[in-house]
C-alpha cells in the first residue's frame, strides 16, 4: 500500500512538471534584418551587435578576418552551397533557331553537344582554387559530397571522363564540331558562317546573354566573368548581363522562347541534410518538376525530356521493386540529366556560418549538410532567451519572391525560408544531424506498415494488400470525400498517430486540417471540366505525382488515420512510412512553409473572383503581369483583399466543400473570426503551426519580429530538440597515403578519425566505428574494412591482388567513417597506380 501511494505521488509530481513545462522554443524573441555588405554583418556578429547570421560567409571574407574578430566568432562550418549553370536549350532540336518578334536567331546552346562540351570547357579547379580561395570543390551532379548516399552521383563524373581541370581542347573541338554540323543544314546554309574569330547568323555574331549575379561579387561574378571568357573562345560572342536577383524573375519566370537569357549563374544553399537525393535529381533534372526552363508554364515554351521523366516520376512514386531497381533507375536519370547538360553543376562550396560565441550558452542545432536553418532559431540558447539575426541583401529588402504559400514558386529564396521555416511544424523530416527520417506530429506505427506487390507485364509494380470498401478518398470531380468499395487494392500500408497542436491564430489544430490538405490538393490538380475555375495546371505538374501515391485512408475510432498507398522502398522503412504519412500542408513549393486552411480558402476565392481592390490574383508566378498579381500573404494590398474575403466567408457561414462533414458553419466562422483578428492585429496572413508566429512586419524598415509560441497546446517543450539532436559522430580528420603506388605491393591507408559531440563540436579521438576505404575506377570498386590501430587511428590495407588489375593512371580513393545514429563522415583523394 505504502508503493502505491509513493507511485501516486510521484506520478502526480510528474504530471504536474508535464502540464507545466515551458513550451515552444528556446528563445523568447527573435529579430531578422538586413546587412547589405557581407562584411559588416559578420563585424556585427563578433561586436555582439548580432547574434547569428543566417548567410554563409565566403572564405575570402572568413580568411581576411583578424583573429581578434575571429576569437568572438562560433564558426559552423558545412559544405552546403553549390553553383550551376541553367542553359536555355530552346528549340532544343534542328535547325536550333527561333523567332522572336520578326527576327530569327541562332541558339548554340539548343545544341545538346555544345551544352555537353561545357563540362570539359569549363575549369572547375581554377574556379575552386582561384575564386573559392580554396574553400570546396569541383561538382559534376546535384549531389553535395560528403552527405549520406552522394557516393553514387559522385562516381557519375568519373565515369564519363570529367576531371576537375576539365579539357578546353577537346571542348573546343566539340563545339566547333557540333557548330559545322548546324552550319550545313539546310536551313542554315548561307546563314550560320564562321567569320574569323567568330561565328555568325544572318551576318551578326551568334551570341548569348548570361545572366550573372553581380550581387555575389567575389563568387558567381568572378565565376560568371571566367566563363564567360571560356566561351568566347569558342567562337561565340557572350553579352555579360550582370544582374542583382532581378536575374531571377528572367531566368525562371520568363518565357525561354523570348530569348532573353541564354545561362544563369544558379547559386543553391543544400536546402536540408539528406540521404536520399531522388526528390533533388527530379527537381534538378526533370521537366515534370517544373524547375526546368519554361518552368511546366503551358503558356511558354517547355524543355521536355520523357525519359529522364520516366525514370524519376518512377522512383519518386516508389514503383520499383528492389534497392537494386532504385539505384539503377535514378542513377540512369542523373546520367541523362548530366548528358543533355540543360543545367550543369560547377561546384561545391565549404560554407562559413557565424554566431557570437559569447552570447550563447551552446552551439545551436544546424544541418550537417546545410548548415544554419530553422532547428538554429528553434534551439538558439542566448543568454538573454531573444535572437537577433540578420540576412545579407545587396538591395536592402528581406525578400526576393511572394509568399504565397500554395503556388510552385512560393517562398523562393532562402531570405524567406530562413523566416517562414520557424512557424513551420514538421509531420516528419529529415533530422539535420543524422538525416534520418525523424517522427515529430506524425507518428508512424512501425509494426502496421506491411508491402505487398507483384509486377505486371509492363514491369510495374501492382498492390496485393486489399484495402477495405469503407476507406475512403476524395473524388475532385464530385468534390467529395467517398467510399472506394470492392476491389482496390494497394502497395502499401500503415497507421499513423497524430501530435495535434496550435495555429498561430489561437485555434486548435484537428482532423479537419489533415482532410483539407489533400481534398484541396485534388481540386487543384485535376481539370473537371468547363467551369472548373480552381485548375491550376502549374500546380498539378507538380503535385499530381505525389498525390497518386495515397490510394484510400480510413479514421480510426482512437484518432489514428490508416492509410493504403502505392509506394515502395525496400532501402529504408522510416522512409517508406513517410510517403503515406497525412499531412496538413498544400504547398507546391517543396519548401518548409505553409498557412492554416482559411487562408489557403480565402486565397483560392481571390483567384477564382479578384479581390475587392480590383487586382486579379494567381498562384502561378509565370502568370503574373498587368492587374494579375501573384498571390503574398505579406504584401499590403493582398493582405487587405485577403480581410475583405475573410469577412465574405463569415457573412456566408461558408465551409469548404473538402470539410464539410469535419467541421460545422459555427466551427467554421469561428475559424475565421479568430483568423481575421489575427490579421488585423498583426498585418499580415502567415498563420501557420510551428513554434513562433510573426509579431511585426516592417518592410520599409526592413524588420520581422517572431514571438515564441508559449501556448500549453504546443506539443514540444521549450530545450526538446536541443537534447534530441544531441549525437555523437565519427569524423575523418585525415589519411596517411602515399602519391603513388605500385601495383605489386599493398597499399596502406593510414585514417585518423575523431569522435564529435554534434553539436556541440567537442572531439575526442575515436576509438571503434565503422571505417571503410573504397578504391573506385571507371567501371569497378572495391571497398576494405579499416581496423583500429590505436586511439584515433585506423588502417585500412589495399591489396596488390587488386591492384595489379588496374591499368597505370590515376584513381579515386574515397574513406568513410559511420556511427549510429548520424550522417558518414568522408573523405576524398586521388592516387597514381603504376
């Protein structure tokens, strides 16, 4: 008796602590502004005028800092950004002319193997060493070395002959090749003539307009300039248009066949810490994505490649059958990507991020592939519990693109991410430490997913779990949710809890906002017939194929949601469980952003009818122009309309037809009076879900100010990420190897390996862990265990049996360290065997 009364108290204690612990985020308060020089922003950083600042500093800035500057610093630093080049390949067949208004031009870049070429023209070790100052390395793939699973996309470059310093002779010979091919087709005889130094079309010299951002002056400008000059050695006049981020709206909302761009100077930040690369090889390389030139606009003219968006759709869907079937499918799809060369990748790049080390109590969490996000402000520990970051804008403004959180190019640019991202709340993500699909308000129930499947003549895959005639799904063209009946069948299974918290407007999350999402979704996507006035082609290319992997879902009595699904993918279950996972969300966008449903409704009332300002509305970007705005929940006239329309749906008891058996006319009303409340109090219409909401927006002052959110329907307590992302790691600090070898003899590798308190940094020297060495050649690799030899260091013995095998040259050694729990360490090399 005396137990139990112990066990009640203490189980009283308990959930008192649980019912009374602080929610939300570690800090009270944080504060995003601009610097317009990168410079002053880290000056700013280290005087402990500012807290962190959320770009990433080039090394030549890092390098030229006095270590009295540098002593105040928290240095993070991640190999997270990348550059490309995006080419506009229209017509994209023979004879590679267009006529824009009356006059026909000649496009070398139309030409796959002039786009080809470029990845030998172009000297990527020069830019590295000489632009970078060092700070990265050559890329050939979308693929970010050094993160989980890159290894693959990284032999990809290898194998079809790219080295860092490229070949400008055989480039040259390429193009000059490929442009005599085109000079004696018919259409072009007599017109497309080298002329000396030059080439010419219709007597004028063939050029091209590259877009090159000048904001970026010590990167992308000087990168821009270099290749700009390898080109014109080719014969091909190059029109430097050195552009700000105005470069943007050109390069990826124009319309290719107008011609006015030919390359931009692409720059990426990693975007999160990943093992699986398929979603970026589709967004990188697959028109169906809507990233490629003519961005999926019917209006424009589209880069189409069926293949590549075969392979990828496949893959992305989860119809393969094996691991085995994956990586031959999205490897073929980079390969093809690479091929064609409508976007090529130039390099990486060693980020610097910066916070000040002495108002902080720890490091903050970060992405060990993407460096500083949302999981920095989230767990950022200062002293003072406020945040005062800031962003780097060479015009002075916050943001680059709308916020308009339905449409493909919401949230555009990492300025608006890097605020929108922390009112965000997460089903399931990737974790920045590890990269592992991580449960956060969608829980998956492991030991419910089951897969079944059998493949069909055409060598797809077909479900065999059956799924009952009472689930239910939307149908967009009766606008109901319905039951399926006898006879579906699906790949898939499982059941998922759900974490339920708070909106920023004070209401409740529920049910409702899980079927609104994909009902809304559906709407969108599918055309149903005249009349329809809420297709949204743009949307629908994009969506579609995620979309068709849910088959039914069923609400169980206990408030878990069942879900049948055609996806598979045996590399990972986690993984797997998270394509079926329900999800509140209707963002095309692909970016971590999203609003609650009565905004999402009042939205699509705009484009459907105008707003009571007289503009016309769109959530495509391309569509934009004259009276027709793209939608931004931030933009002051959009605000107002979007009040106006909010008072409509009141006046109207309206509910969504997708919701209509979820929530009741008063339920709804109350949605939008508290919702509207909202809007007026704070001036704008983010509202989402995540642990801070946006007290203040100044655009003439250049100002956000978000507030933790604190309320006890908050489901994470305020520190819960900082100790779950707590993960010790193995890092490879080095190899001991020599700079050739011969083949009758073994080959030692001498690793030195830390262990690392992420995030924390704190490294001690490792003393197990899983180490390999893999030794690759064009068409064959082998990978050899490295045991411990003493703290810290391992050895790993390449055997002359093997390399005897090969042929004299030059080979790529490549040294991984794995601990559980968290992202491989890596580490690359070349050796000369002979």
């Amino acid at each position: 008796m005396k137990k139990a009364t112990v066990l009640c108290v203490m189980l009283v204690v308990l959930l008192s602590a649980f019912v009374f612990a602080e929610k939300g985020p570690m800090p009270d308060k944080v504060y995003f502004d601009v610097r317009m020089q990168q410079e002053v922003a880290v000056q700013d950083v280290a005087a402990g005028n500012l807290d962190i600042y959320m770009n990433s500093v080039p090394a030549a800035i890092m390098n030229a800092l006095p270590q009295s500057i540098l002593n105040n610093l928290e240095v993070y630093s991640v190999p997270s950004g990348s550059w490309s080049l995006l080419f506009n390949p229209v017509p994209n067949e023979p004879p590679y002319t267009v006529k824009v208004g009356d006059k026909e031009y000649f496009n070398p870049l139309a030409i796959q193997e002039v786009r080809f070429a470029m990845n030998f023209l172009i000297n990527r070790q020069y830019i590295v060493d000489e632009i970078q100052q060092g700070a990265g390395g050559p890329m050939f793939t979308m693929a970010t070395p050094g993160q989980p699973g890159t290894q693959p996309y990284v032999d990809i470059g290898a194998k079809m002959g790219f080295t860092p310093e490229g070949n400008q002779e055989l480039a040259l010979e390429m193009i000059e090749n490929a442009m005599r091919e085109a000079a004696n087709l018919p259409e072009n005889q007599g017109r497309l003539i080298k002329q000396g130094q030059w080439w010419t079309f219709d007597g004028e010299p063939v050029t091209l307009k590259f877009l090159i951002r000048v904001d970026d002056p010590e990167g992308r400008l000087r990168s821009g300039r270099y290749i700009a000059d390898q080109i014109e050695k080719a014969g091909i006049k190059v029109e430097r248009l050195e552009r700000d981020r105005s470069a943007i709206t050109t390069a990826y909302y124009s319309n290719p066949a107008d011609l006015e761009w030919h390359i931009y100077t692409e720059g990426w930040g990693a975007g999160a810490t990943r093992k699986y690369w398929h979603h970026i090889v589709s967004q990188m390389y697959a028109p169906w994505y809507a990233n490629m030139p003519g961005g999926g606009d019917p209006a424009n003219w589209n880069y189409v490649q069926e293949e590549i968006d075969y392979l990828t759709q496949k893959v992305y869907t989860g119809n393969f059958s094996t691991e085995e079937e994956y990586w031959d499918s999205i490897l073929r799809a980079t390969e093809l990507g690479i091929e064609d060369s409508v976007r090529l990748y130039i390099s990486y790049q060693d980020d610097y991020y910066v916070a000040n080390k002495n108002n902080y109590n720890r490091r903050v969490a970060y992405g060990l592939g993407d460096g500083l996000n949302q999981w920095s402000i989230i767990t950022s520990d200062t002293k003072n519990r406020e945040v005062r970051a800031t962003q780097y804008s060479a015009q002075g403004v916050l943001f680059m693109s709308a916020w308009n959180p339905v449409g493909t190019a919401g949230f555009n640019d990492v300025f608006s991410i890097n605020v929108a991202s922390t009112m965000y709340d997460y089903g399931m993500f990737e974790s920045p430490a590890s990269a592992d699909i991580t449960p956060s308000k969608i829980i998956p129930r492991l030991d419910t997913l089951d897969t079944k499947f059998e493949m069909d003549e055409d060598g797809e895959l077909v479900g065999l779990i059956q799924v009952p005639e009472d689930a239910i799904k939307f149908d967009p063209h009766t606008k109901q949710w319905v039951n399926v009946g006898s006879g579906l069948t699906s790949i898939s299974v499982c059941t998922y809890d759900i974490v339920y918290g708070v909106w920023n407007n004070g209401v409740s999350e529920s049910l409702a906002d899980y079927m609104f999402a994909p009902a809304y979704a559906w709407d969108l996507s599918v055309d149903s017939g005249s009349g329809d006035t809420r297709y949204d082609v743009t949307y629908s290319t994009n969506t579609l194929p995620g979309l068709e992997v849910e088959v039914a879902r069923k609400l169980n009595p206990d408030g878990s949601i069942t879900v049948w699904f055609n996806y598979n993918f045996p590399v990972d279950l986690m993984y797997l469980a998270s394509w079926g996972a329900p999800s509140w969300n209707v963002s095309a966008s692909g970016h971590p952003v999203g609003v609650s449903w009565e905004i999402v409704e009042a939205l699509t009332r705009l484009v459907e009818n105008g707003g009571a300002s007289g503009r016309q509305y769109t959530f495509s970007a391309t569509a934009a122009g004259g009276n027709v705005y793209e939608v931004d929940v931030i933009e002051p006239v959009c605000v107002g309309d979007i009040k106006v329309e909010l008072q409509k749906m009141i006046n109207e008891n309206y509910v969504p037809v997708y919701i209509k058996d979820y929530v009741t006319p008063k339920e709804a009303v109350e949605r939008y009076q508290k919702t509207l409340d909202f809007v007026n109090k704070h001036n704008h219409a983010y509202i989402g879900n995540g642990p801070f909401f946006m007290e203040r927006y100044d655009p003439v002052g250049r100002f956000v100010e978000l507030t933790a959110v604190r309320d006890e329907r908050y489901p994470f307590e305020r520190g819960y990420w900082n100790e779950y992302f707590e993960t010790t790691r193995l890092n490879v600090d080095g190899i001991d190897l020599a700079f050739a070898a011969l083949a009758v003899l073994d080959l030692p590798v001498y690793i030195n390996v830390s262990e690392v308190l992420y995030p924390y940094d704190t490294a001690t020297p490792a003393e197990g862990g899983n180490v390999e060495v893999t030794l690759i050649a064009p068409d064959n690799q082998w990978t050899f265990k490295a045991e411990p030899e003493a703290p810290g260091l391992f050895l790993a013995t390449i055997p002359s049996s093997v390399l005897s095998t090969l042929e004299p040259g030059t080979y790529s050694i490549v040294v991984t360290a794995r601990a559980e729990g968290a992202i491989p360490s890596t580490y690359s090399t070349s050796i000369i065997v002979y």
